[in-house]
C-alpha cells in the first residue's frame, strides 16, 4: 500500500500517494506485481506476432487482395505497418520515467491525491484471476498516466492503454508512452475494414493473454464541460466479443471516478467551446504549458465502483453465449438484443462512475456564482446557501467533499480557488464574476474560430467583451456541471413550471416530455421510460417540499427559501436551455432549406452573442458550440431534424428542418420557461426588393412560408405597393401584418412586420439598408443585386438575424463581407 497515513472521508478510507518521497528511492522501490494466474505471459512482440497470424486477419488479407487486385504480400506489409502503429510495449524504467515527470509536476500544483483503499486492493485481488479492464472517468489528460502511477505505487499490474494517435505527434512523449504501455488507435475507424479488424483482434489478444489489465475511457474523448459524456461503444463491443464467443469465461469491468477539485485544462476546455481549436498535442506544447506550475489545483481523489462481472451481467440480461459456439470464428457478429446489452452496460457504467464522483465544495460555489450573477453575492449569503445545495446533494446520494466542519474556512478555501483560476473577484466586500478587462481580452487568429468572419469587428465592439465574458463563465459552468447530473430531471421539471403560478398536471407532463427529449443527448437522464421519471421526479419534488398538488394543478410551494431552491436548480441547466432555445430560433429562419453543420454552428453562436449583447438572454454559457452540437443530436433523435452522415472525406455534414410544428412548439414553449417573449424577436417577417416591373430581385424570409404561398404573397404586396402614388404613406395593413416600404430610383425596398411594431422605425431602418448597400455597391441599382446576390444577402443577414435587428453600424455590417473580399482577392 502507498505510503502515507490514511483517513476516512464519506465513510471510505483513502490513502494518499507520497508526492514527496525521494527521486533516488522512488526509482528504485521494487516492482514485482502478482501476474495473472492464468496468463500466458506473451511479451508485447509476441502479441504482435498473434494479431499478424489470426486466421481471422489472413482471411481478410486474401479478401482485400482478390478486391483490389493486388499482392497478399503488398496487403501483408500494410498489416505490418498498422500493426506497428498500434502496438504497446511495456518497459518498466519508462514507466518510471513517466511517473516521475508527473509525480514533479504534481508536487507543484496539487495539494494531495488520495486513493480509496478498499476499491485499489480489490482491483488488485481481481487482476491475479480475470481479464479485467480499467474504465476511468476522462476529464484530464492526467487520467490515464495517473492509473498507472498509482497502480506503481501499489505494485499492481500496470495496463495496457488505449491512447488516441493525436499522442503520436509527441515524439519524444509518443515514444514514452509506448513504453508505458500505450497502444494507439485512430480517432475514427471510418470504413477501413482492415485496420478495423487489426485493431480489434490486437485488444482481444491483449485481453485474452490477461499479462496486463486494459485501460480504456467509455467517453472516448475528455469532457470540455465536465459533463459526463454518452457512451462510445466501439471499444466495449470489442470487450465484449471474445466472451460470447468462449475466449474467456468472464471479463471484469471496473468503473473508476476520478475527481479533481481543479483542473489543469480549465483554461482550454472554455477556449475549446468557443470554437477556439485546441493546439495540436506536440513536446514543445507540453513545455509551453509550464505556467501551470505557478498555482494551485487543489486536490485529487480516485474511487472505486463495484466491479461489473461479463458473466453475471449477461445471465441477467438473458444473453447466452451458446448460440455464438456455431458462429465461425472469423464471421463474428452481434445476435438480437446484444447490441442493446452492450449499450445499456455501457449506461451502467458511467452510472457507477458518476455515483462515486466527489462533488468539491468550488463546485457548489460556482453554481451559485452563475445563479446570482447579478453585481455580485455578500459572503455569508453565499456560506448559507452553500450549506444548503451541499445538504440537498448528499440528499440525493451525492458526495460532498467538506474537508472542514466549520463553512467559513471552506468558503474561504473555494474563493481562493477560483481567485487563482481568475474566474471571480472581490469587489466592495461582494464575490462577483470576473468580467475580462479589454487588454486581456482573449486573442484569436483569423480563421480559427467560428466568428471567423467577423473577426474585424468584434476587436472593437461589444461583442468581442461577450466572448470574453463568456470565457470566464464557462470556466465556472465547468464546475457547476460536476454536481448537476444529481438534479438533472428536477431541474427539467422545475423549468417547465418556471414563471407560472399553477399548471395542470398533464400540461406539465408534455412540457418535461418535450423538453427532456430536447436534451437527451446534452445529458444522461434517467433511465426507463418517459412516463416514469416524469412520475419518480413530481414525487421526488412533492417528497422534498419543493411543489405541491391541488387535484390536477401543480405549483411551487410558496415560501421564500423553498422559492429561491427551486429557483436556483431549474438555474442550473438554464444555460442548456436558451442554447436550445437559440438553436430553435435559427431553425426557424432555415425552414425549407439546408445548410452545413459547421455554417448552422457558427450562425447560431453569432445569434447567441448578439442575444446577450442586446440583452433576451443573460448567460454567456450559450456561447459554447457544445450546447449547440448535442442540441443537433438531440433534435436528430427527436425526428426535428435530418443530419444526413457524407461519407465523402472532408464534407461537412448538413442539416435540415422536418418537424416543422414541432420545432415552433418547442420555440414557444422553452422561450416560456426562460420567460422570453418569443414575439419580441420576430419583428420582421420577410423583406423583398423589387424592381417597378414587380419582378423580385432578392427576398428573405424570417418565418416558414411556403412556396407557393411566397409567390402569392409577393405577388399580391407588389402590386398593391406599385399601385399607390407618392402622396400616400409608406405603409399599410395587410393580412395579419404591416406592410412597411420605400422606393429607391428603380427598387423598391418592403418589409413585413408584426402589428406591434413601430412602423416608423423600420422606414428609418430600410433608409439604413440602402445607404449600406451604397456604400458597399458605390450607389447601389438593380444590376448590383442581380450580380452580386450572395453580397446583398450577407449584408442583410449581419444586419437581420431570425427577424430581428441586430446591427445598423455600417462598418460593423461591412466588416465580413470585406473579409471575404480579401480572402477571395477582390480589392
């Protein structure tokens, strides 16, 4: 057992790793782990050799060979290059070498880590007998060298790693690391048959040879927002496979949580959501990285789940093996029902690692943070409140660690924490969000983000201070996120009663329907069906005395602090909503079209920035392209949208409206719940520029139309607008909207709007249209939009975005257009 005097937290021992031993004697501490009882004990190149004679692997040899009319041999020596590629090597001073690098820099910035004792002697008792397979949480790169460096200490089996290529470009690291155990395997698989199958029969072999545990992340990929992911399964398919056939009589799975009080790549994660790419893994990167020794992350702690047996887990699920005991060993493929085993294993999975999460006490502080965002918070509000969401937490079975019994001192330690992250700040005795000061402002390099295009205008506007802002928010949204899986169908079901004060029950129930539904890929909900944790949640919540019932009408208890709870968890996943929302609402502009995912990304993040500048929403959280991808997958699964995969290499994927209704209704009902008035933002409803022979030359619809009743529509304004003289108003009521227009030489300029609106007001802003398109055009005329469309439509899209007006600062419309002007060589 490591060194170091244990204690008890949460009712479990810890140990913490000595960080402080010697160089000298950590190198040279003996390692003589137990090896398996039943491994063969194959070295790495013998694992090799395995994979490359797999009959499996020759018959596909030979099938690629006849297909593409080449050599075996010329197949053979791509079998030896990929297999190369792939291949770990396992060579104890490396791995010494690892964790003494990283034992240096954990010294620096980390408090202490601590691992429970309980669940590290069980792992260790477990990979003396079975082919186990580590499945850790993925929220730092630190996640899998850390397992490796503990189970060191602790003189365990080291595992075998699968590790994302990105590594590769590391050469000096890449090397360390396939020494330490690493195995590398591709971001995507794609439709290579053949690497598909090298890689999948090299992780069986690994298994099966039971010489060292394997080491895999369910995620796939670290979480930015420190959410727990869906889970890939890919890998755990692969896990699964030699099971059923017999390989092995069972497979043990162990669920580890790895919490961090702070994490390293705070700062990067938030510049990642914003559509800022993450610098390539590479040596030099790592050394650039060194500033991240000057301050404090706080502590680490590592817990063990229950471990998963195979065996027992398919006897549940009613899978048994004896049917795959016909299949051919080379043709293996899932049975019915299988598949969905394998999903709902993996579900099971993140369930236990989610349940051993720690939640820190920053976590909790940051939450409130971004609820009472608002000139800041007084010190004992926020100590009072803390104890109150850490009481509802352990509630819920949550673990809170509170590593002082007297709040002062803990809040005290959190405010220090996130001092140091330059997250907050102390301002007139109140902890407010640091706002970001103009010459700190987050640098971008042009092409690199989504407001590419509008990169010459937000380095002098207010929309580059919303970026920013953002920046700060979703550092502290990524805290916040580590507790919200704990209240995630409450707080839905406390958002669909937001702002009312009664609503009947089955009104309620489509509510939390649809917009769970609206967010089933943004989280993990429950499990089971719809109908049922609509129910468990209403009693949970009536058990809790947040609502009561009357009858059939459902509300909020009416008390101050059960108010301000309910309040403050519907809050929680506030962000997550008005980025749905904000996506509904640049849906509705793209009705009857398609456009490409990453267009669709960055214009709906340009929505959101500009929302917040003009003040519909408050949260600079939406600003993270995160919300808006799970926000597509979600509406792909809703039947909202089609997604169609291209698997054309280099396309991007498109994106287009089907449920038309369907996305109105959830408009309305989610701007509801965030008590937005949707109409607010629909002011113009088309705009059309038209020449006096009534033949359209550009038209922009802010509202689903048909196009048959576009054609009607225009057919029937025009001819009433060239029918009145000069001595009438530039205006008129037609149908259920104004009609409001002006006449330039040879076009005339006529916008649609709501009855509310002021028609004067939009008279001024179509004199802003032309003088904009003049000074682009130099004195704009009906050819300068015949010949130039895409300009003239871009121009008006900076100005109007979903039928609102959102800028009439000519030099801020021009900006972009300029920018492409350039790119595309114009003068």
């Amino acid at each position: 057992m490591a060194a170091g005097r244990s204690f008890i937290s949460n009712g479990s021992e810890y140990v913490p790793l000595d960080l402080k031993k010697g160089e000298l004697s950590f190198a040279l501490a003996p390692f003589n782990p137990h090896p398996n009882v039943h491994t063969e004990g194959l070295s790495p190149q013998e694992v090799k050799e395995i994979v490359k004679g797999s009959t499996r692997l020759k018959a596909m040899i030979k099938e690629i060979s006849v297909s593409n009319g080449v050599s075996e041999e010329s197949v053979v020596k791509l079998v030896d290059e990929i297999v190369d590629e792939i291949g770990h090597k396992m060579a104890l001073p490396a791995v010494r070498t690892v964790a003494m690098i990283i034992r240096g820099t954990l010294r620096r910035v980390i408090s202490g880590i601590y691992i429970e004792k309980q669940g590290l002697e069980e792992l260790g008792a477990a990979v003396k007998r079975y082919p186990v397979v580590i499945l850790p949480s993925h929220r730092s790169y630190l996640d899998f060298i850390l397992v490796s460096y503990f189970l060191l200490e602790n003189n365990i089996q080291l595992p075998a790693i699968a590790a994302g290529q990105d590594f590769m470009n590391m050469k000096v690291i890449s090397s360390l690391l396939r020494r330490s155990g690493a195995f590398f395997m591709r971001r995507t698989f794609g439709s290579d048959r053949l690497y598909k199958l090298i890689f999948t029969v090299y992780m069986q072999t690994v298994l099966t040879n039971r010489q060292n545990p394997i080491e895999f992340f369910i995620e796939g990929t670290r979480s930015r927002t420190a959410k727990t992911l869906h889970p890939k399964l890919g890998l755990l398919s692969m896990i699964v496979e030699p099971y059923l056939h017999g390989l092995v009589d069972d497979v043990l799975l162990a669920p580890l949580s790895i919490s961090y009080e702070r994490t390293l790549e705070e700062s990067l994660f938030a510049r990642e959501l914003l559509g800022i790419p993450k610098p390539k893994e590479s040596t030099s990167g790592l050394f650039k990285a060194k500033s991240l020794l000057f301050t404090s992350y706080g502590s680490i702690f590592v817990d063990f789940s229950k471990q998963i047996s195979l065996h027992e887990f398919c006897i549940k699920n009613g899978i048994s093996r004896i049917p795959h005991g016909i299949q051919p060993r080379n043709d293996f493929s899932f049975l019915p029902g299988e598949r969905e085993m394998v999903l709902e294993l993996g579900y099971q999975i993140l369930h236990k690692i989610n349940k051993k999460m720690k939640i820190f006490p920053s976590s909790i502080l940051s939450s409130l943070l971004l609820h009472f965002n608002n000139g800041g918070v007084e010190r004992d509000k926020l100590i009072n409140w803390m104890d109150v969401l850490k009481a509802e937490i352990e509630k819920r079975g949550g673990i809170v660690h509170w590593n002082n019994d007297n709040s002062a001192a803990v809040f005290d330690h959190c405010v220090n924490l996130l001092l140091s992250s330059g997250c907050i700040r102390i301002k007139d005795g109140r902890i407010e969000i640091a706002k970001v000061e103009e010459e700190t402002r987050l640098r971008h390099k042009e092409g690199c983000t989504v407001f590419d295009i509008m990169s010459a205008q937000m380095t002098s506007s207010a929309l580059a201070n919303t970026l920013n802002n953002g920046y700060t928010e979703l550092i502290l949204g990524h805290y916040r996120n580590q507790l919200i899986h704990w209240f995630i169908s409450e707080s839905i079901m406390l958002t669909c009663i937001n702002g009312i004060s009664d609503i009947e029950l089955d009104v309620l129930k489509k509510r939390f329907i649809l917009l769970s539904q609206s967010l089933c890929k943004e989280f993990i909900l429950p499990p089971g069906p719809m109908e049922k944790v609509f129910d468990d949640t209403l009693h949970c919540l009536i058990d809790r005395g947040l609502i009561e019932i009357s009858g059939s009408l459902i509300f909020i208890v009416s008390n101050e602090k059960q108010e301000v709870l309910s309040s403050l968890l519907s809050g929680l996943i506030r962000p997550f909503v008005a980025g749905v929302w904000v996506m509904c609402l640049y849906l509705e502009s793209l009705m009857g079209g398609v456009q490409s995912l990453k267009l669709t990304l960055r214009n709906t993040q340009q929505l959101a920035a500009k929302l917040i500048h003009n003040g519909f929403i408050d949260s600079h959280e939406i600003l993270s392209l995160d919300i808006y991808k799970n926000t597509i997958a979600s509406f792909n699964v809703t039947g909202i949208l089609f997604e169609p995969e291209l698997e054309l290499e280099g396309r991007d994927r498109l994106v287009k409206v089907l449920n038309a209704p369907k996305l109105k209704e959830l408009t309305f009902e989610i701007g509801r719940g965030l008590l937005i008035n949707h109409a607010q933002l629909k002011m113009i409803k088309f705009v059309l520029l038209v020449n006096k022979q009534g033949q359209t030359r550009l038209s922009q619809y802010y509202e689903h139309t048909r196009i048959d009743e576009r054609v009607n529509i225009e057919a029937d304004i025009v001819r009433k607008c060239l029918a009145r003289n000069e001595d009438q108003c530039s205006f008129m009521e037609y149908r259920n909207f104004k009609v409001v227009y002006r006449k330039y030489a040879s076009l005339y300029f006529i916008i649609a709007i709501d009855n509310t609106e002021n028609e004067l007001s939009i008279l001024e802003f179509i004199h802003n249209v032309v003088e904009t398109y003049d000074r682009f055009f130099d004195s704009v005329c009906e050819l300068d939009i015949m010949f130039n469309i895409d300009k003239a439509h871009m121009i008006l899209d900076e100005m109007i975005i979903n039928g609102e007006i959102t800028e009439t600062n000519k030099d801020r419309v021009l900006a972009p257009v300029a920018v492409l002007d350039r790119a595309a060589g114009h003068k």
